[in-house]
C-alpha cells in the first residue's frame, strides 16, 4: 500500500492549512493580549485554553509546510502585531462572548477542511481541531450561561401540524406577509449577534487605529454593522420577536497603541467575509421573498466594502499572497 505520508498535499488542504496558520497566528496575538488584560479568573481560564490551542496549531502546521518544503506564511508576530502592556480595550464579558463566537466559527471551518481533506494525517488533524474546538465551545457556552451572558434566540411554540396551501407563503410582496418561520428567525438573530460583536470589535480597533484610512475604514464598517443589525430587528419586530441588546459599553475609552493596523484589518477583513457567507446561508433557507432581497442588498454593500479593505492591505503591503497555481504562461515567455 503506497505510504500516506508520501502523498503531496492536495491544493484544497494546502489552502486549508494555509489560511488557518495566518488566523491562528493572528489569534494568538489577541488571545495573548487579552489573556494578559484578563481579571475574572473563570474567563481567564477560558481564554487560556483557547490560546494553547493556536499555539499548538501553528507548531503541527508548521511541521506540515517544513515536510512538503512549503514556505510557512509569514502571518502575525507578538512583538510586532500587539502591545501586551497597553491599557485594556474589552471588558472580560466581551472577550468571553468573542471566543464563544469564534468557536462557532472554528466548527464550520474545521468542519469544511475535514471535508476537503484527503491525506490520512491531515484528515485525522483536522478532525482533532473539531473535537478542541468543541471543547471550547461548550466550555464558553457553559460559562456564558453560569454568568447569564449567554443570549438565546426566541422561542417559537409549535401546536399542530400544518402545509403550505397558499403560494403566498413564498411570494407574498405586495400586503401582509405571513410571520417567520423558525429557520428565518434563526438566521436573522444569529446575524445581528455577529454584527453587534463585530460593532464593538470595530469600535475598540477604531480607537487605537493609527492610520487615517484605517480608522475611516472601521468607522464606516461600524456604520454598516448597525445598519444591517437595524435591518434585521426591524423584521423580528415585525413579529413581535424581541432583539439582542448591543455591547458597545464593554469597550473601554483607551486610544492607546494595542493591535498593529495590519492585524486589525486582516480580522476585519476576515469578518465581512464571514458575513457574506453567513448572509448566503440567509437567503438559501428564506423561503420569503422579502427576506432574500434584504439579504442580497446587504450582501452586495458588504462586498464593496470587503474590496475597499483589501485595497488597504494591498497598498500598504499587508496583505500576504496565498499559495498559487503555476503560471505557465509567464514560464514559457521569452526572456526580455
């Protein structure tokens, strides 16, 4: 039987590992930052175990790019990307509810890599990072839910069965629309959560910004944050179904020198990303033509401005380039 580990790496798992070293580098330079800022010991625990974890990530896939003979990305560093002794910019609730979400993150991705992996060995990695990754999510919810942070989405009564005998259910423009149904609900609370923690992740980047074009770029990402969670609340409140408050108060006022602006625009950039795929899963499973069409314009506004982020990082050379397919074209030009 040929030797697994003698299998190149396929293009979907390098990209996998590739992307996941430049997050769990990033990770690990707030995850430092907050360990260090943390005062409730409980939290502190927590951000603890989710700092170990990038950390012994980054080493086996370091040692997955050292095999191949890859160059291992460059990615983030402590003693360039964050300042551990500036003054603290969260509150310990936030961070907790940050790593909570990241972690609801961290399962759809691990998950999507266990999927795109072929090799033995990185099947079985990946597979680990769904089970610490787990870990970490029922450790956080537990938390929140001891603490009485956790927020729950609404809860619906179901009484009886019933079918759709009316095409209004999906195409019901014009007058009444009928309520939501529970996937749609779902879907929107979960969307404003992500937006007001990303509102109030922008708003402590944007006051230790230091670039002028950085600092308009999260302001205005602020702005489309809460538009988009106004959107949204105004279709529960629709059906009377209540909306998560915000958590700009767990900002601190400090303007003090913490993340590079080259870290904070990869997280925020890497944030509108998600939302576009999150908004995705939005309107496939918004039977209710109004609802897609939201989806849609907020999809489109956030694009436009994922394409402003990258033309930041691109001018000033933050942006690191991916692994590419060979261009055979420019190999077999003359030489000039």
């Amino acid at each position: 039987m040929e030797n697994e580990r003698k299998v190149k790496i396929t293009s979907a798992e390098l990209a996998q590992i590739w992307a996941q070293y430049m997050n769990d580098s990033g990770s690990i330079c707030v995850l430092t930052f907050f360990l260090e800022k943390a005062e409730d010991s409980e939290i502190k625990q927590i951000v603890e175990f989710a700092l170990q974890l990038s950390k012994t990530h980054i080493e086996k896939l370091t040692a997955f790019f050292n095999e191949e003979k890859f160059a291992v990305p460059y990615g983030f560093k402590l003693e360039e990307d964050v300042d551990v002794s500036a003054p603290k910019l969260y509150s310990d609730s936030f961070v907790l509810q940050f790593i909570h979400q990241m972690a609801k993150i961290g399962l759809t991705n691990y998950s999507a890599s266990v999927a795109s992996s072929v090799r033995a060995d990185i099947t079985d990695y990946y597979m680990e990072c769904v089970s610490e990754t787990m870990q970490l999510y029922k450790l956080s919810k537990n938390l929140l839910l001891a603490k009485g942070l956790y927020v729950r989405s609404p809860a619906i009564p179901s009484e009886k069965v019933e079918f759709v005998n009316k095409q209004a259910f999906l195409f019901d423009v014009i007058g009444e629309k009928r309520p939501l149904i529970v996937a749609e609900v779902g879907n929107l609370y979960a969307n404003i959560q992500r937006n007001i923690l990303g509102v109030a992740t922008l708003l402590g980047f944007s006051q230790v910004a230091k670039d002028k074009e950085v600092t308009q770029f999260l302001l205005r990402g602020i702005d489309i944050g809460k538009k988009h969670i106004k959107a949204f609340g105004a279709k529960l409140e629709e059906c009377n179904l209540p909306v998560p408050a915000v958590l700009s108060a767990e900002v601190s006022s400090s303007t003090s020198y913490t993340f590079s602006d080259k870290l904070m625009m990869f997280f925020t950039t890497g944030l509108i990303t998600l939302s576009i795929g999150y908004y995705g899963t939005g309107v496939a499973q918004s039977p209710r033509m109004d609802l897609g069409v939201m989806y849609n314009r907020l999809s489109l506004e956030v694009q436009l401005y994922s394409e402003d982020g990258s033309n930041i990082l691109i001018r000033n050379k933050w942006m690191e380039q991916p692994p590419m397919a060979t261009d055979r074209g420019e190999l077999g030009s003359p030489n000039t």
